[in-house]
C-alpha cells in the first residue's frame, strides 16, 4: 500500500508512471524524495504543479546533504526558485557552503532569487548580438548558429528564461532574413570529408532547420510547446494584440476558466466535402499536437453546413485520416450540433440591430465592391418575421439571406450569415433549410465549444475582425484566432474541384491515385505517417507560407522505412539463370536477414535453386567501361548465398534476344572476390508492380505563366509504368495491404489494397536514393 501511495504521490509531481517504477527502486532517492513532496505540500497547502514537481525531482535526485531539503524545498514551493538555472545555482551554492548557518541574502543573490528580466531586456539583449553577426547572419542566413545568440544573450541576462531567449532569437531572426527559402532548407554540407561509402547514408537528417542540423532541431511537441511563449495562456485572451474586450468579457473569461480550469482547447475543423491533404497535415499536426504538447485537448469538428457538397464518404475519410496520423480527438462534434442554438443567437443578432434580411442576389454580393444592400436599414421587427419565413421555406433559393452589420478586414461589406437550401441534410434530414455560413458559424462553435486557440491559415486573417465582433455582438465567450502558414508542394494539386477534373480526365483513378498529394493517397503509395508528420517537424511552425519541393518529403519517408521496412527480393526484368553445376541434389534454404544492418531483428527463409532469376539489365553481352555485373569473364556473387556464379554459354530466341543464362557457381570463399553482388529470386511469386513519377512535368502546373494550357495539358505521360509479371521472394507471400518492404537494390514498396490471394500487387513509394535529376 504504501509503495502505491508513492507512485501515485510521484506522478502527481508529473513524472511518467515508468519513470515513477524507477524512482521506487532507489532507496535513498525515492526516500528524499517523498519527503521534498509531503513538504512542498504542506506549504503550498494544494497539489503541486508539475513545473514545481520537475524541479522538487531534480532537488532530490541531486541533494547531497539532506540537511538542506527543507531550507530548499521552501523556496521551490514558493516559486523563488522556479527555473532549472536556479536550482543549479542553489544546490552549487549548499554544496560550497556547508557550514551552518546559511547567509540567506548572499545565497539569494547568488541563486537569483527576486531577479526580474523584462521581455523588453531579452529584446535588447538579443538584438544586440544579432548586430554583432549582422553580416554574418546574412550571408550565412539559417545556416548560421543560432546557439552563439543565444549564448551571447544568456552571458548579459543570466537568469533569463532560455526559452524567452530562444523565442525571441526566433523572431528577431525571421525578422532580419524572412521566411525559409528552399535553399535555406538544403542539406547543409560538412567541413570534414566524408568517406565515399558515408556520403550516400546521408538522409533528411541533413536538412537544416533554425541554423542547425535537422537532428539537432526541435521536435514538432517542442516547437508547439514553445509557441505557448508566443500565444496567450487560456483565460488571458486580452492580452492578444488586437482582441477586442467589451464591458463583459471579463466576466465571460472567469466563466470560461470555471469550465475548462485553464486547459488549453484546440480543434480541428474540416468541411466534409473532400479528402485531406497534405497542407491538411500541417493543420492535424498543429491543432492536434498543440493541444498534446501543453497537455489540452482538440476536437474533430466537422464544419457540415453545406449539405450539396458533403458525402458520408468523406467524413470517414477524415476521421480516418486523423487517426493515421497517431491523433484521438477529444471528441467528434458538427457544426450541425449546434444548429439550434445558432439559429437562436441569430434571432438575437436581429433583436440588437446587427443583423437583417437581404434580397440582393447572389451574383450582386460577389467581390468586394458590391452595392450597398438597399435593406440594411429595414426594420428589425420586419427582418425578425421575414427570417422566420426563410426558416419556414417561404422564399426560394437566393431569394433571401440573412446579413450581419459589418466590414471585414478585406473590405467586405456585411457578410451573409444565413442562406436559403433545400437540400437535405446528412444529419438533420428536412428539419432545416436555412444554413448557416462559415463566417457565422466558425466563431460560435468555437466559443461553445470553449475553444482557447481558434488556430487557422493565413487565409483566414482577413476574418478575424468578424470573429471578435460577432462573440462580442452577442455578448459570449470570444476565443482568441490566431494564423499560420498554409503548407504546399512542387508538382501537385490539391483543389478537391480540380482533383475531380482529373478523375473526370482519367489521368488519375480517385482520390487514393497514388500519384496525388491527399492523404489518402499518400498513405495507399506506403507513405508511414511518422514521415509525414517528421516532414511537418521540418517545415516547422511557421506564419509564412511555404511550397516545398516533393523530394524533402521523400527524404524524410526514407528515413522511416529504412528502419522499419524489412528487405526482400524482387525482380522487375526478369532473366533466367541456370546453375549447371548446382552444389546440392534439391533447393537450398537460404536465411536472409529483414535488416542486414541488425541482424537482431529476425531472418526470412527463402529457397535457392538450381534456376534463380535476375535483373536483365544485371546481364550484359557487351558491357560498357565501368559496368562491375555479369558479363563474359566477369562473375558476380548472388546476394545472400555464399555463391558466385560465372557465364558459360548465353541462349538466345529466333530474334536474337537473349531467353537465358548458363553458368556455374562457386564458393564466394573459393576464389577472387567479385565485383559486385546482385538480387535474384528462386521459385518465386509472381506480382504487380506499379512505378510511379510525378503526376505533372512543371513545378506549378495551375500558374498560367508557367503552364499557359491549363494543368490538364501537363501532365506526365511516363508518370505511371504497370510490371505486370514481376517475380519476388515467397517471404511476401503473406503480406496484407499496406505492410511495406524494401526490395533489394530497388526501392520501398508498398501492398496495394487491390492484391487478392494468390496476386499482390505493389506500389513504389519512393526509390532507394533521391534521383539526382529532381530538384
């Protein structure tokens, strides 16, 4: 019982529930450590928080002389010490100073105690050291080493907050050089030379992210932690540049607190008419991981409040999609959940003059220089009965909206709240034919929600005006919206309207085509999604728009499988061979390792016979200066046998193209070590293979500029190649869709959904190494 008692008293400090199991283990530690807890809490006369938890674990796991714990615990407890920096510097000052009594005015000066350091001393701080690197930093650009900034800036401001400090380098930085250009996210070359047989292990490690090597770079939690430096803690929305208060929003605020006791709240709010993409990875990754990373929560809401466009399909798809990429939303909301209540804080909006019934028609409200609507100063009674007819399907479609009484930041004049469809609804059926809009609805679920931060792409920025005024117009809780930058990529479409056109073209099968960005289809090619979500990591946390090239996200897909997907054998051209002098009476079983570099991780057994196929292009008559595979005179070794097979005698058909080989083996051991080994396969499955390129031929197939034909007229004939007999190893045999492989000197694959017993098909999802060719 009592050892339960500590485990649940140390991870109420916040440690993991392991490392808790751990801390048990030690005597001593656990002892001290338990004894730092029931102090602190006898202080603080509450539970602790898990900042002052951290700092109580380091105090006891490195406290040499017990009879300082609770001179120390008490200034933790207290928050007079409350950074790792100060801890340091008070169990430094005990150690030095072990005589009795302790000079506590020394030893607070010493620790930092009472040391204030304003935003604005960091700025200064950090201003001045960038213009000490000024011409450095800009020519070296993100290449340079942030560290030494930081490190500066730490030297004048020792008791700062280093992720102050790294916050504010961040922002004085992209200030001085702008966003990440595709050249800043290159791999970043070494000062030493690299050994031949190194230089091609280099991965998307190497891609330089905030001065440093990707390695080195943060992760996508750690960013987003950060980011709580920049955004507003939950409950202090006011403190958001450009938040509008009103008389009542402090009031809303404390209510707000009471129901979600300050924990941070996202969501993650896709209209269910399409499938994500890859820009839709970026958004997951923020919402989601913002969330976990400052221990909130994120809902999945579905914006359906277009019936004409929403299918049951998509809604799958989505939730899906976000469970692939490792999120569990907090929970699955609509806004047609709310269709209630937003139907009655329009009627309010009505009743308080900010609203009205207009009959301009839809062509008349396109742009951002419409006419003025004639009925913006109707009455309210008048707009109050002429909505309930919009409500009672008195008016046809485009006949009536619902408008509210401002301007948006783009200029936009008194954007439509509600309009007039009779469409049924997914969900509500008939019960509705009014729905609201975007503009309307976004914002209020939010506020039902409680949602602390409304987090949106750059796109949205023009709306957030209309966000604060419409909470503060009906007097409800106003979250705070705040922008990031959309994330894109080189040679792809993802416009849901012109995805379609392709399907409708037959340049593409739906969208799943593994050639497409969505992630659906990325997920079909055998893209992991840790890769993706490690490519969001890179691309970082960024308010700029950013378009990058598609071989950054292939490098970071490598990274993954070459960990995680076992090797096999597979032939694309295959040529027969036929062992003449085969050493034994039947097959052998040949052991191959799944990852020849660990060879922990496990065998497959494979058969090797006396006829084994191999490459075609691993065979030549007449080689050219250079090639190290079969030829006359030149034996190579088969990979994985022990053998080395020698050509005797070439059989060719009628047309003079060669059907087989005929050659003879020998030990590897036997003899001189040959040029090269090569894959083959021996009794092998026979399967599908599908190569794939990119889809379109020019880096931006919609800019007229650079395709003046339109997209549809770039598209890459060879961006599809099907090999319909390939042959592969029977250790496959099994395989269900998705599982991936890497085939031997070929590349990753995948197995596509459409294999059927006895015929697999696979996809390639990327080759063994970056074509030199893309750029």
């Amino acid at each position: 019982m009592a050892a339960l008692d500590s485990l649940s008293l140390f991870t109420g400090l916040g440690l993991s529930e392991h490392k808790a199991r751990e801390t048990l283990k030690n005597t001593a530690l656990s002892a001290q450590l338990r004894e730092a807890a029931t102090q602190a809490q006898q202080t603080l006369g509450s539970t602790i928080d898990k900042a002052t938890g951290t700092l109580l674990y380091g105090l006891a796991s490195r406290l040499r002389d017990p009879r300082r714990l609770s001179f120390l615990v008490s200034y933790v407890a207290n928050k007079k010490i409350h950074t790792e920096l100060q801890l340091s510097a008070a169990l430094e000052y005990v150690r030095s100073h072990p005589l009795d009594p302790i000079n506590t005015q020394d030893f607070e000066q010493e620790c930092g105690v009472g040391v204030m350091v304003t935003p604005e001393q960091i700025e200064e701080a950090v201003e001045a050291a960038i213009n000490r690197h000024r011409p450095q930093l800009l020519e070296e650009r993100y290449r340079f080493n942030m560290g030494l900034l930081m490190g500066e800036a730490r030297a004048v401001l020792k008791w700062a907050d280093g992720k102050m400090i790294k916050h504010e380098v961040d922002m004085q930085v992209l200030h001085l050089l702008g966003p990440k250009t595709e050249n800043d996210l290159e791999k970043k070359p070494k000062v030493s030379k690299a050994r031949p047989e190194e230089k091609d292990r280099r991965t998307a490690k190497d891609v330089v992210e905030n001065g440093e090597a990707a390695g080195q770079t943060l992760s996508l939690m750690e960013q987003l932690r950060g980011e709580a430096l920049k955004f507003h803690k939950p409950g202090e929305n006011y403190k958001t540049p450009g938040y509008v208060t009103t008389p009542h929003t402090m009031d809303l605020l404390k209510q707000h607190l009471e129901i979600t006791g300050g924990q941070v709240r996202t969501r993650f709010p896709p209209e269910p008419n399409g499938i994500l993409h890859i820009g839709h990875a970026k958004a997951i990754n923020f919402n989601f991981g913002y969330a976990k990373a400052n221990n909130g929560i994120c809902f999945l809401r579905f914006d359906d409040t277009n019936p004409e466009k929403e299918e049951a399909k998509f809604f799958t798809a989505i939730c899906d999609m976000v469970a692939w990429l490792g999120y569990t939303p907090y929970k699955v909301t609509y806004a047609s959940d709310y269709f209630d209540q937003l139907y009655a804080w329009a009627v309010e909006l009505i009743h308080r003059g900010q609203a009205y019934v207009c009959h301009q028609r839809g062509e008349e409200l396109k742009g951002h220089n419409s006419l003025p609507s004639p009925w913006r100063d109707r009455p309210i009674e008048e707009s109050l009965l002429l909505f309930e007819a919009m409500r009672k399907g008195k008016f046809a479609e485009g006949e009536a909206t619902l408008r509210m009484k401002l301007v948006m930041e783009d200029g936009k004049m008194d954007p439509v709240a509600y309009r007039v469809k009779y469409t049924p609804h997914h969900r509500t059926g008939d019960t509705w034919c009014i729905y609201p809009t975007y503009d309307y609805t976004h914002c209020l679920c939010d506020s039902i929600e409680h949602i602390t931060h409304s987090l949106c792409t750059k796109e949205f920025q023009a709306r957030r005006s209309s966000y604060f005024w419409l909470c503060n117009a009906l007097d409800v809780y106003c979250p705070v919206q705040w922008e990031y930058g959309r994330l894109n990529l080189h040679y792809a479409i993802v416009s849901k309207r012109k995805i379609l056109q392709l399907v409708a073209a037959g340049a593409v099968r739906d969208w799943d085509d593994p050639r497409l960005f969505t992630l659906t289809a990325l997920r079909r090619r055998g893209f992991p999604p840790e890769a993706i979500n490690n490519f969001c990591a890179r691309v970082g946390v960024t308010v700029a728009q950013t378009t990058m090239e598609p071989h950054l996200l292939e490098a970071c897909v490598r990274d993954v499988l070459n960990d995680t997907a076992p090797r096999a054998m597979a032939v694309l051209e295959p040529l027969q061979v036929i062992i003449t002098n085969f050493p034994a009476a039947k097959s052998l079983d040949i052991q191959v390792p799944n990852f020849p570099a660990d060879e922990t991780k496990g065998f497959h057994q494979v058969p090797f016979g006396p006829i084994v196929f191999i490459e075609r292009t691993d065979f030549k008559e007449e080689p050219e200066p250079g090639y190290k595979r079969l030829a006359w005179g030149q034996p190579v070794g088969l990979r994985h046998t022990g053998y080395v097979i020698e050509l005797q005698h070439v059989v060719k058909g009628p047309s003079g193209c060669v059907e087989s080989l005929e050659v003879t083996c020998r030990r590897a051991d036997a003899g001189e070590k040959p040029k090269a080994f090569i894959h083959w396969v021996s009794q092998p499955l026979t399967c599908e293979i599908r190569l794939y390129e990119r889809l379109f031929q020019h880096k931006n197939p919609e800019d007229p500029a650079e395709v003046p034909g339109g997209f549809l007229s770039d598209l890459n004939p060879a961006s599809l190649q099907v090999v319909e007999a390939a042959l592969v190893d029977y250790s496959v045999a099994l395989a269900k869709p998705f599982d991936k492989f890497q085939f031997e000197r070929l590349g990753y694959f995948s197995v596509d959904p459409d294999s059927c017993q006895g015929q697999l098909v696979f996809n390639r999802t990327v080759t063994l190494k970056e074509d030199p060719g893309k750029v």
